[in-house]
C-alpha cells in the first residue's frame, strides 16, 4: 500500500493505492494555509483549554431553517444545550425531530440559520469554508449508521483507519493498530468489509472516526442497523474509547435501550430539547443483620427533568396534553412548592 501527494493550483490531491487489488481512490481536498492561533477573524479561539467535565458543547437558542422553494421547514427551533467535555451522551427523539440536524451543526457539515454554537474554543456560527475544513478533518469524528458512509470496501480495516490519517498527513501505523486493539479487532485488521459482521463494521468505523484524534465523536444511529447484542457491544466500545481517551461521545438514537445505557441522554421534540435524564444507581438496600432485603438489589435508573429553556419555556408531554384536553393555553398555580399546570375552566375535561 502506499500513498502520494500532490499539489496544484488551490488543490491537494490524494492518490491512494492499494497494492493487494491494484485497485485505486483519487480525493480532491481545497488546500488550506490557515494558521489558527486566536487570530483576527478565526472562529477558534486558542486561549480556551477545556478539562473534562467542564461545559464543552454549548447551544444557544440554535435555529435551523430549511427552505424548499416557498416552504421554509423549522428544524431547530431556539435548542439550549450543554454537554460536558468527556461525557458519552445520547440524543433520542422521533422521525423529524431535529436530531441529525443538530449533529450536522456541530460536526461543521451544516451552519445553523441562528443562535450560537460552540464546541471547546470552536465557534460554528462563525466558521470560514477553510476552518470548517480544519474542524472537520481534526476535531471532530462521525460515525453514521450507513457502513458504506463510513467504509471503503475494497480496503482492509487496518487500511481504512490509515487513511484519513494519510489524508491529515498524521499516518502511524502504530496508532492505527492501536484503534483497532481498542475496538476489540486486533485480529481481524487485515479483514475487507465483507469478511466482517455489521456490528465488527460498525466498530472498525469508530477506529477510522478516532484515526485523527479528535476532540468530539459523533455517531448518528450507529446502530440502528444492528441486532440488540450487536449494538449493546458497540455502546460498550464507546464508552471505552470515551474511558481510554477522554473523548466527548454524542449518540443519536431511536434505541430506547441504548438511549438509558449511557450517563444522560436528552430528548429532542419538535427542534427543541424537552427533557433530560441522568443515571443514577440507587443503592442496595440491606437490613439490620447487613442481609440484601429481597427484590432491593442495587440497579441503575435514570432521573427525567423537564427542561427550561433561557426563556422559562417547557414543553408539556403531548400524551400529558391530551390526557387534560388542553389545547393552547393552561393556568398556572404556585401552590405549596409546587407550579400546577391546569386545563383552561372552560375545557371540556
Ligand atoms: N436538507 C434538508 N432540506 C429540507 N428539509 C430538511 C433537510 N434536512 C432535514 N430537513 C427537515 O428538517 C426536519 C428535521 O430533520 P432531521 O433529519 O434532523 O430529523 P431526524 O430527527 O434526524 O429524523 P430521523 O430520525 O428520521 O433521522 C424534518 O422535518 C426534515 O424533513
Ligand atoms: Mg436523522
């Protein structure tokens, strides 16, 4: 295998060749001469150092608007959210609600229409073509539940985690081989696409998602088209890749079952997130004599809030909605700690 570069006018080329089929990839990329540094006019902002733990991907009121001809469809509609640098998190929602929207934004594939959207000292609402470039190729990672999105087939595993590297012009044999120890496929690395399981697929393109170290993993249904035990390990590699090197995971999905396997995941509704739910593991509970009380094991469980947006805004739950009959307006009551929401006097309830 081997790799060359060339350069001319505005333009890096790539020629990839593999040896074994003598079968080749040609990738055009735009040259960029960017030097980030805080500069005037850069979108990254080099004086902020990010710990783990500390408010990493920060949303403001994020609108995406999609125009088709006269219609103009919302697809985020004012979104808050913060996730925590080295969180491994998921987004859940329903067909259309907004989710591969919001990943897009924040993997630099997409600008939002308004609102504010950082990610570490990255600010996307402001980035040139030629960062966007940058971003992409070396602080952010996607994993998409497509394999073909995220595979070259004719390539081994091992080959398709160097080559974005090659792209970088970071390649390390050492680290690729270390990726693949990761993902549990230290001896399937000279295995082709078809000579592996969707889920050995699936964990190969996290490898390649992690070959040029980025910051950020993004993974939009990555398994969606995987059977439950397949899908329970590749959450599992997740978190470990999370574990080993302080990568921020974000996971949409539709997987209920996957959604309540990570620390918190958030629920977006109609472009917004209505509510949040954080794992907590609740405890044993023993009697005097130290015995386990029966059916008191300790279990994991998630806590749900409703979320707030910087307005005061939440969103009633549709089936709380139609369980009242309230359509457009409540009353609202502060009683005893409490902030009751009622149906209108009028209702029909
Ligand atoms: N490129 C586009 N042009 C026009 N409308 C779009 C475009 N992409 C998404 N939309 C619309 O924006 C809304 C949100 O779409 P999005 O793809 O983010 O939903 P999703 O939650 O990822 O859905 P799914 O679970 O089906 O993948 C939908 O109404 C969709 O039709
Ligand atoms: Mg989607």
């Amino acid at each position: 295998m081997s790799a060359k570069l060339r350069r001319s006018q505005g333009q890096t080329q790539f020629r990839f060749v593999d040896t074994t089929k003598k079968s080749r990839a040609r990738l055009s990329l735009p040259r960029v001469s960017l030097r980030l540094g805080g500069k005037r006019g850069s979108a990254k902002d080099s004086d902020l150092v990010f710990a783990q733990g500390d408010d990493y991907i920060i949303c403001e009121n994020l609108v995406k608007i999609y125009q088709i001809a006269d219609i103009e469809v919302f697809a985020l509609q004012g979104l808050d959210m913060v996730i925590k640098k080295g969180e491994l998190m998921a987004i859940i929602g329903a067909s259309g609600s907004g989710k591969s929207t919001l990943l897009n934004i924040l993997g630099g594939l997409d600008s939002p229409t308004g609102g504010r959207v950082t990610v570490g000292a990255w600010n996307l609402s402001k980035l040139t073509s030629a960062e966007a470039v940058i971003y992409k190729r070396q602080v952010v990672g996607f994993v998409w539940q497509n394999v073909t999105r995220n595979l070259i087939p004719y390539l081994t595993a091992l080959e398709n985690v160097e080559l974005p590297m090659i792209i970088n012009g970071t390649y390390d044999r050492a680290w690729a081989e270390e990726l693949l120890d990761a993902v549990g496929l230290k001896d399937r690395m000279r295995h082709k696409l078809q000579e592996l399981s969707g889920g050995q697929q699936q964990r190969v393109a996290i490898a390649i998602a992690l070959a040029n170290k980025p910051e950020l993993l993004l993974a939009d249904e990555p398994t969606g088209a995987l059977d439950r035990a397949s899908g329970r390990i590749v959450l599992d590699v997740f978190r470990k890749v999370r574990d080993l090197y302080g990568v921020t995971v974000v996971i949409v999905t539709h997987d209920m079952s996957m959604a309540s396997a990570v620390d918190r995941y958030v629920r977006i509704r109609d472009g917004k997130i209505s509510s949040e739910s954080v794992r907590r593991v609740v405890e044993a509970q023993v009697d005097e004599n130290g015995e386990q009380v029966e059916n008191a094991e300790a279990e994991e469980t998630h806590d749900e809030y409703t979320v707030l947006d910087s307005a005061g805004r939440l969103q009633v739950p549709p089936e709380f909605r139609e369980a009242l009959n309230i359509q457009n307006r409540v009353r609202l009551h502060l009683e005893d700690g409490k902030i009751v929401i009622l149906p209108p006097e009028d209702s029909a309830s």
